[in-house]
C-alpha cells in the first residue's frame, strides 16, 4: 500500500475486528516501524505491552464501560442521543492490545532538544503510535485507540513503574473491512475540517 493511501485509508477500528490473531511476523515488522519513529534526543521513551491476556483486556474494558457512562451523563440532548450510537472500544473483539508508554527518564538527565518544550518526549510517543498505526494499515490490520481510562488504573493493572506514563491503549487485528467515512463523521458526531481552514500564513490570522 502507497504511503498516502495508508494515510487516508486508516481509521479508529471499534466494531470490524474479526478476533483473528495477527501473524507474529506482521506484528514483528509493525512494531519496527513503530520503533523506527523520530524522538527527542534520539531518546526512543517509548515502550509496547503487548496484551493478549482475556481476563486483563476483561477488567480494562469494564473500567471503559465505567468511564464511558461518566462522561455520557454530562451529555444531553442531541449529543447524548449520537453518542449512544457510537462503539467507543474494541479490546475484546481484538485477540491483541498494544499500550504504549512514555518513560521521561529515557536518555536523560539531559536529553536534546527538550530543554525548551517538556513534552518533546510526548510528542515522540506519538510520532511511534502514529508510525504503528499507519504499518498496521498497510498490512490489512485494523487499530483502535481507546482514551476512555484513568492513568492510573492502567498504570497498576498493567505493573507500570512510577514515573511512567500508559499513553494509549491501541486495540489491533484482523479487520473485515475499514470504514470510508471515520466513525464519528458517520454518526454525525463531527465531520472534517476543511484543509484551507487550518492552513495560515506567516502568523495567526485576525
């Protein structure tokens, strides 16, 4: 698969895995690409829990459930009707999950170009997620991120050390298909925003 195709072609998986597992290979050379992702410093914070465990995917997904009715009860109107609708997490359809973490210690005390901008190493965790995921895309594997938990719950089911941060919870499988309209734009949560409006020129408008 082209690069750009992998790009647009991508989406949020919540209701297509098929619970297959994935070939041990195709992850091998998923998470090198994940692995291969730029950093700060050449710092690479970035570590994979690789979870195939059915009762730990079973408690992290009720705690999901717990959450997800938090922040449906702030909702009304409309907005709670659209997002009742909406699948929030495939963690036990999908046979594996990945949780990345970022570890602000790695290659420090004095790690390059992050004297200014404390979340440098942050952003590198996202620069290996997004790297995953686009692999992912381009080996016919689905990807989804589930948001909906607390750190620190997350931290102690999984044994993360102090000082270590559980940045995502990604669901990945096999998939029957990929969507061509993102889930939230299809449900009518939100819909894209046009490229012209978020491209300025020398400095903010107004």
């Amino acid at each position: 698969m082209e690069l750009y195709d992998a790009i647009h072609r991508r989406r949020d998986v919540r209701a297509q895995f098929t619970g297959d597992p994935v070939p041990e290979e195709t992850l091998r050379r998923v998470l090198a690409a994940a692995h291969a992702a730029p950093s700060v410093g050449y710092s690479q914070p970035w570590d994979f829990i690789l979870v195939r465990d059915a009762d730990t995917r079973r408690r992290f997904h009720q705690h999901v459930q717990a959450e997800r009715d938090t922040f449906a009860a702030t909702l009304d109107g409309p907005a709670a009707e659209r997002f009742a609708r909406i699948k929030i997490d495939g963690v036990l359809e999908s046979t594996l999950s990945i949780v990345v973490t970022y570890d602000a210690a790695r290659g420090g005390p004095a790690v390059l170009g992050r004297h200014a901008i404390a979340d440098a190493g942050l952003y590198s965790v996202c620069l290996a997620i997004q790297n995953l995921w686009l692999a992912a895309t381009a080996e016919g594997l689905g990807v989804g991120w589930v948001s909906f938990y607390r750190e620190p719950f997350l931290a102690e089911l999984l044994g993360v050390p102090d000082g270590i941060r559980p940045v995502a919870w990604l669901c990945v499988g096999p998939v029957t298909h990929l969507e061509a309209v993102p889930d939230l734009a299809r449900h009518g949560w939100r819909h894209a925003r046009p490229l012209a409006e978020a491209v300025h020129h020398d400095r903010w408008p107004g």
